[in-house]
C-alpha cells in the first residue's frame, strides 16, 4: 500500500503529511520525493508529519537513513518529524541518531508547534 502524500508549500519551509502502512520501499520513495521538492524549490528545511500505522525494523530505519545521500539529501537539510503515533517514538528517536551520526541536521518531537520552533531556531 502506498503512503498518501500531502504537500504544503511554505515560504521558508516544506511541510509532508504522510499516511499509511509504515514500509520500507514507501520510506525510500518519500524521501526521494522530499530531496526532489526540496531541490526544487531551493528550501532545505522540511517539517515531516506522520500518521502512519505499523513499524519497521530497527535494521531497516538504520539502512533507510544511511541512504540520505542516494536519496539526494544533504547536511544542509535541516528536517524534523513529528510522529503522531506515540507508539513509534521510539524509531523516530532512532533514526534521528542515526541521521545525525551520518552529519544530517535532524530532530523528532510530539507536536508541529515545538518542531517549528526547533526548525527555526
């Protein structure tokens, strides 16, 4: 199943809703579409929101964040999640080590209002 997308074009930054069934594949295709937008639209602040249901390997997040630079991601990416599932903190928590021991600007936090605030700061 695929993640439903939605966009939002700010001036200074760009905001994904996502939806769906968490996979790796999807994962992949969101952040090529997110390095496109961004690349596209030269604004390198991302704010992620996601809904989505179920879980991926701990493997699996580890392997997808290593992969920023295929994805065309950078270190001038400064991206954020929000995570409405609570239940997945904890993989957010995860990858966000990850993306930051591989030189990527990254944070995760419980609402958009503290996320806006970290991505501007």
């Amino acid at each position: 199943m695929s993640y439903e997308v939605e966009l939002s074009i700010h001036q200074e930054y760009l905001r994904f809703e996502v939806s769906g069934e968490r996979s790796l594949e999807e994962a992949e295709r969101l952040f090529r579409k997110i390095a496109r937008e961004s690349a596209a639209r030269n604004v390198c602040k991302v704010l992620l929101v996601f809904n989505l249901r179920g879980r991926i390997s701990t493997i699996d997040i580890h392997d997808l964040v290593s992969k920023y630079r295929e994805f065309g991601l950078t270190a001038k990416h400064k991206i954020v999640v929000v995570d409405k599932n609570r239940k997945t903190a904890s993989d957010q928590d995860f990858a966000v080590n990850v993306a930051r021991n591989r030189g990527l600007n990254g944070a995760s936090f419980a609402n958009e209002a503290a996320a806006l605030d970290w991505l501007f700061a």
